[in-house]
C-alpha cells in the first residue's frame, strides 16, 4: 500500500504533479494507493480519475467537505486507488459536530475512508484518513474517534494516512495497533523533513514493514508499506 499527502495536486512550487504521482504509482506497483488532500471538482472527480484509467485502478473519492458559495464547486478529501476487488465501501467524520468551511484549516471537516477488499482468501479494510494539524483538541478527539471505528471493524484492517501528529505522541508502548515504518521516519516538510506524522497503522495479527519514499512532487514524502498475515 502507497500512501501520500498529495497537495491538492500541486508540488510546493505550486506546478501540477500529476505526471510525478502517475510515475511513482507506477514504479511501486502497489496494490492499494491512499491519497490525501484531493480537490476535486463538484460532482464527478477529474484528476483522480484520470490517473486511475492510465494506470488501471478502481478509484474511490470520498470528500470530506464541499466548498463553494451560492452552489458546491468542489469537494476536498481522501481517496483510494485499488487493483483488488473492492467488497464494500464507509467513511465517517472524524470531526463533530461539523463545522461550516470557511476557507481555513481549522474549520475543514475530517474524515477517514475505509474499502473492504478481497486478497485471495482474505479480506482487508484499507484505509485513508487526515487529521486536523493547528487545532490540538480537534486532532486527539478525532484520533478517539478513529481508534473506536477501528475496533468495529470486522476484519484485518490498515490504515494510513497523515496524522499531523507521530505515533509516539498518542499511541503507547502497549499500544494494541501495529505501526509503520517503525521506528518513525519523518515525511514532512519534504524538502527537509523533520516530522513524522505520516504513516500507516494496521490490526493485530498483521506484519507490516515499510520505509519512507524520498521522491519530489509534494509538500509530505510519501510511504511504502508490505502486510503480510502472521502466522
């Protein structure tokens, strides 16, 4: 699984990256692709499915919020690529109650987007979240949230996502999740990357690995993960 904070599909300097996602997606092969920050047009998404009919992924746009003013011009949110059969689909709201966008981070609603997708004989909740970064209080309710939707799912499960947050910082040694990379690996800025708030946790009874992708194109790096089931 590949998951990156994609900046609203601009680099740093503001110039399109699509062509620099397509390639990495490419490169990497993975099964499963999360994606953070997509904006996309209102109604039907553009760039998504577009990198998805080149490289031959299923695609799953789920917005967190809608923008616009005297009608919705757009949605913001995570996204899934994915090669295997996708069995079912959920988001939910990381943020409550909802707050009306204004044009600021702090007022942008949260979410996490879960598919169920068959491996052979198995299957495996994939998932993508984004949590707040400048509000402290909105980011450790919503991390409560997602630990107790993690806990009703009904099967193996992974998640990445960028946190704005590391794992040491609420998760503890006893902690009943996996983690990965591990031991932590700073993503962002990417240009010199000091924190490591973007990663991928998983369900117990899955062996994850993975290493941070020293690959241009965004404002985060993004991370490469191999799951295997133990035992």
């Amino acid at each position: 699984m590949l998951h990156w904070n994609i900046h609203s599909w601009r680099d740093p300097s503001g110039v399109a990256n699509l062509n620099t996602i397509a390639d990495l997606v490419r490169e990497t092969d993975p099964h499963v692709v999360s994606f953070v920050e997509i904006d996309e047009p209102w109604g039907m998404p553009d760039r998504l499915r577009e990198l998805a009919i080149q490289i031959g992924y299923t695609w799953i746009f789920a917005p967190s919020f809608e923008f616009g003013d005297q009608s919705p011009t757009g949605g913001f949110g995570n996204g899934l690529l994915t090669k295997p059969p996708i069995l079912a689909v959920q988001q939910w709201q990381l943020r409550w109650p909802p707050t009306l966008y204004d044009g600021t981070e702090p007022s942008e609603a949260r979410s996490v987007v879960f598919a169920k997708l068959k491996f052979a004989q198995l299957s495996i909740w994939c998932g993508s979240a984004h949590l707040p970064r400048s509000d402290a209080q909105a980011r450790i309710n919503a991390l409560h949230r997602l630990t107790a939707l993690t806990q009703k799912l009904d099967s193996h499960w992974l998640l990445c996502g960028d946190f704005n947050t590391p794992a040491s910082s609420w998760l503890g040694s006893d902690r009943p999740v996996v983690v990965c990379p591990e031991p932590a690996q700073p993503t962002y800025p990417a240009h010199e990357p000091v924190e490591p708030i973007d990663y991928c946790m998983a369900s117990p009874g899955l062996h994850v690995e993975g290493e941070v992708l020293e690959v241009g194109g965004s404002d985060h790096l993004p991370v490469m993960v191999c799951v295997r089931v133990a035992g």
